[in-house]
DNA sequence: TTGAAAGCGCTACCAG
DNA sequence: CTGGTAGCGCTTTCAA
C-alpha cells in the first residue's frame, strides 16, 4: 500500500523570504498581520507571495502554536433539517468573520476519532448531540457552545413562549375544544434512571406551554385531549385518529412537531374532517415540508439559522478571550398559513 | 486579543516512551501498526499510551509526512436534501473503511480557505459544485471523487433512464397524452458562453428521455406539451397552468423534480383537476416530501446515498494507491405511490 | 529489533 | 523594524 505523494504546494515561506530577499520572520509577520513591518518590505513581501503561488500550511501553523482560526461543528444526522439550517447560519457567521467551518457528523458508535478536528479547530460548536453517550470534555476544543444541547453554554429555543403563540392563535380563532399531540413522553430518559437532572426538555416546554394557555383561558384541561407522538408522521396520524374519532372532537390541534401534524392533517382528512374548516391544525418547527404541504401548515418557526450565527459569533468571541453574554431562550415566530381558521360552531 | 491555551492532551510520543523506558521511534512504530516490535514491547508501550491517556497529534503527523486518514467533502447548501443525502452515505463507508470524513460548505465568494482541509485530507469529495467558480486543481487534494460534478471521476445517476421508467409507468397506465415540465432550459451555461463543453445535463438527459419514450411509444410529441420550470415549486405550477389550462389537456405529467412536481399537483387541484383521477404526475428525484405529500409523489428514485457510499469507496482506493473502476451511471428506481392512475378516458 | 539524528513549515521569543 | 534561534510532535532514514 504504496502512497502517492501529496503534492500540494511545495512552496514554504522559506521560499517567499528568499524570493522577496527578507527573513522568514518578516515573511510570517507580514502574513499574520502584525504591524510592525515596513510598508515597503511588506509590499515586496505581498508580491513575493503572490509570485511564487505561496500558501500557509495550516498545520504546521498549529503545531507551532498558532490560531487555527478552524471552528468545528459536530452533530449526528446532517440529512434532517434542524442540524442544516443550524449549520447553514453558522457558516454564514463563520465566513463573515473570517474563519473557516467544517463539519463533523457523529455516526453511531463513536469509533471515529475527534481528536484531529478537536485539536486543529479553536472552537467546537455541538448540534443536537444525543442525550447519551456525550463526550469526555478532553475530547472536545476548549471553546464549545451547543445548540440545543448539553454543555456550559446551550442556546436554546423558547419552546414554551411558541407553544404560547400557537395557542393564542387557536385561541383567538374562537377554538375551545383544542387538542394536543405532544412529543415523546419521557425524551431521552432511561427507564431505570431515575430522572438524571432537571434538564431542560422540548416536549416537556412545549406542553406546559398548552397547559397555561388553557387554564389562563379559562378552559379545562382535559386528558381525553392530550396524545402523544415520537415526532414522527406516523405517530401524528394515530394521535390524530385517537384525538378526532371521539364523540365530541376537538375543533384545533397543536401538535408538538410538523412531521406529526402533517400526519394530523392526513389522517383529519381521511376521518372526513376537512383542514381547517373542521378542524384546525397548528404545528411546531417550520419545516421546509410545511410550507410546501397543502393546505401548508401553521406552524411555529424556530430561528434555528439565528441560532447558528449567534452560536458561532459567542464562540468567537470566547477563541478570541472576550466574554460573550449567554442569550437567553430564542424567540420564535408563528407562521400562519393554510392549517386554521375559526371554528364553524362557535363556542 | 490573548489567546487562551488550548490545552489538549499535553502528552506527548516522548512522555509514552519514557513512560514505558524505550525510544519515542519504537512507540510511533507501535502506534502505526509497524510489525517491526517486539510483543512484549508493543505491549509495554500499549500499557504506557494507556496508562498516559496519550492521543496523537494529527498536526504533527501530517507535518512530518504521515497519512490523515481523512476525507474532505466539499459542498454548497447543506440545507437541500440532494447533498445531504449524499454526505450520509458517505458518512457511512468512511466510517467502516476506518476514515474521517468532514464537510466544508462552499460558500459563496470563495473567500474561505480550502487550504486547510485540502491539505490535511487525503481526499476529497465533491458534491454538486456550483457549475461558475471551479476550482483550480491546486486548491483541492491529490484524489478527488465528485458526484454530479465536473472532475476526473464523476459520479452521475441515469436521469436517461429514469426519465424512461417514469414515462414507461405512465404509458403502462394507458396515458396516451403527456405533458412534460423540464428543468432549467439551459442549465448552467452562460448566455455569451457558447455552450461550453459537450457538459452532462440532468434537465437534457431527462428531456431526452421524454421524447424518445414518446417516440417508441408511437406517440406524438406535441410543443404544446412541453413546458420549462427552474426546480422551484412556484414554477412548477406555472408550469402546469399552462399545460392543464389548454383546451385538450394532457391526462399525465412527468416533471423534472419533485418540487415542481408538488407545485404542479397543487396548481392541478386549483384548476379543478383531481389528482391522480383527473390527471397523473410522476416527479423526479424523490425528496422527503415525495413521501409526505398527499397524495403521496410517485418520482424517481435516484441512490443518493449509495452514491456517496462508492464515492468514498473509490476515494479510498484511491488514496492507497489503487485504482478503482468507474462506475457507470448509477441506476434510478421508481417509486409508485398515489398521484398516478390510468386516464379516465383511455385513449 | 531498536534508536539517534534530522527535519516537516511555521511561530514564539528575544536579540540586533 | 528585522532576523536569528528554538522548538511544536511526529515520522522519516539510517545506524547500531
């Protein structure tokens, strides 16, 4: 097993010093900014770098103990839709501040080695990394922010004020019979475990969110109401089923995720309701399948782009030894669509 | 701006080896696996890495001239299902053939510096860049592999043939008048660039595909049936306006992709038509919403994930100095689900 | 089978 | 302002 040489620009800064007839030193001062160089010998630098094709080699960089400028994310699953947008704000960041993002997808089993990414970037930012196996700390940059996730520094959605909104919006329409489809009832706790920490849980925000809306309208929380799902579009088709085949159905369905209230809508339409005249259906996450779906789905939006931007921004800031205030929970949008309009037999 | 330390795993090749009172060379020889090392040394030393929770430096490594054992996946938009899709097969075989594999979004104005990954990787993947702005050689590793790109080794899926098995389902079905909306016209070529290179073409491929399906069929391929959109949803309605509102409209649809395919059903519903009752559509690529969508998309499979599978397979043999065979187009698959039917008129 | 020497290309540190 | 001197942690090459 015989390599091919890897070629890649053979020039050194050794090369450029000779070329421009300074010191390396120079050469290396002049390309990392500092401002102690001549204006006539940084020109004849500059030319010198540009003529021999010259490029750093960022590793030999890090190893001698410079800044990367190299900001890793990691995360499970880059093919769902949270993770990307994330990643797409996060780039955006990433290039207006001038460092470069790559990547890194955590299959399964964590047989792949972090280690080379871990140490080559200044900063790691975590993507829904799963509730289990997390990683020893050693095995991550010193600088790390999460979205949505564990760590020091979590940036998190406000999932209770959009649960709000979703249901004000019902509310407002003149719903009173409001059902709701939650997500997994126990996420990401073991059955034998006892409940590890107080830990901050999407579905969890989301139904109490339902809960206060109701009682702070007056109405009564009926458990006949409440189903859940695993947030998949199966599991909102049998929520909906359960919800809507009872004598006295619920006008509006929050449903805790898009996935879920598409299979709401579908299977409402199949029972013989039709979207929204007889039943009302909001959803939670603003999908791109919400938008595109008919009649396209009311939704809440996630500012998960935003987040992104603002995760890469903090973790900048920290790389560079400033402080970034922690945002608190970010606000997000209803969007309202297609999915709801008032009830045909007002309360 | 001072820098914090980055602290990462202190220990050092030389720390091991004095650990385990031999020569750092005979712990590097351990560490790659050399079969030049005693037993109960290599064990000595395994027992000293262990014991010193040493990890390697891959800076270092690759400074000094050793192998990554990465790969690079070079992309734009994470955020469209087709690159995602791709990065997950891809994900998958690094992941057995015992490689890292990263992801670098191409944005925009290439002002990000691909130096970095370029070269500390021993490959790179290239996914669907943008057709303007290339690369010049020297900016990517020495293996490149790209799907549904330009380059040496290009990957591609039969959109020929895939075009036919959709046509083919609908002229099982009896339709006998079909329309057609095509992808970009001229897709990726600059108005004063005189048609560049005789490029591969997905929106031509599948084009061609339409008409000689019509032609063996013994049918008529009628201008009027034949409408261009640009991917987009919005223009596949457009699109399927004009085609649905003529006076003797056509009983099927085959559309260049599935979100104008989507689009296209929706506008047939605003018109009047029943999907598939009124009129069949069969889309292409088979996107999430393929699935999600109601009815549910019948469309064209194309093995996004395998491609990115073989990608990193030939990659890899590339890498070690083999040299794997070009696989041919890779083969589509129809997936029939709800928005075809036989015409209600047979012909 | 093992180890000493010599860098890989760069940046910190301190001298000129 | 500029440049020498030392490494960063590893892997080559070649002796022992």
């Amino acid at each position: 097993m015989t390599l091919p040489p890897q070629d890649t620009s053979p020039i050194t800064l050794d090369d450029v010093a000779k070329h421009a007839g300074v010191s390396p030193m120079t050469v290396s001062n002049v390309i990392n900014g500092k401002n102690n160089v001549r204006p006539t010998t940084r020109d004849k630098v500059l030319k010198a770098i540009e003529a021999t094709g010259y490029r750093v080699n960022p590793m030999a960089r890090a190893l001698a103990g410079g800044r990367s400028r190299l900001i890793s994310v990691f995360t499970p699953q880059l093919n769902k839709p949270y993770a990307s947008e994330v990643v797409q704000g996060a780039a955006r960041a990433a290039e207006t501040l001038n460092y470069d993002l790559v990547v890194m997808m955590l299959v399964e089993n964590n047989t792949s080695d972090l280690s080379l990414m871990t140490r080559l970037s200044s900063g790691a930012l975590l993507i829904q990394p799963s509730r289990e196996g997390r990683w020893k700390h050693t095995d991550l940059p010193a600088q790390v922010v999460s979205v949505d996730g564990p760590g020091d520094r979590p940036l998190t959605v406000d999932n209770y004020g959009g649960a709000r909104q979703a249901m004000q919006h019902l509310l407002n329409l003149g719903h009173t019979r409001i059902g709701f489809i939650s997500g997994l009832k126990d996420e990401g706790r073991q059955p034998d475990q006892p409940s590890p920490a107080p830990e901050r849980n999407d579905a969890d925000e989301r139904h109490r969110g339902y809960l206060d809306s109701l009682q702070d309208a007056g109405l009564l929380v009926q458990e006949k109401y409440i189903q859940h799902g695993d947030y998949t579009k199966r599991s909102g088709e049998e929520a909906a089923r359960a919800l809507l085949s009872q004598p006295h159905p619920p006008t509006a369905l929050f449903v805790s995720g898009d996935q879920m209230a598409l299979g709401a809508i579908h299977m409402a339409q199949d029972l013989g309701f039709r979207v929204p005249q007889d039943v009302s259906i909001v959803g939670f996450d603003d999908l791109p399948i919400a938008a595109a779906s008919r009649p396209a789905l009311t939704t809440v939006h996630q500012p998960l782009q935003r987040m992104g931007e603002v995760a890469v921004q903090m973790l900048v800031a920290l790389i560079e030894g400033h402080t970034p205030e922690q945002p608190g929970p970010f606000p997000t949008e209803l969007v309202v669509r297609e999915s709801t309009a008032p009830p045909q037999t007002p309360a």
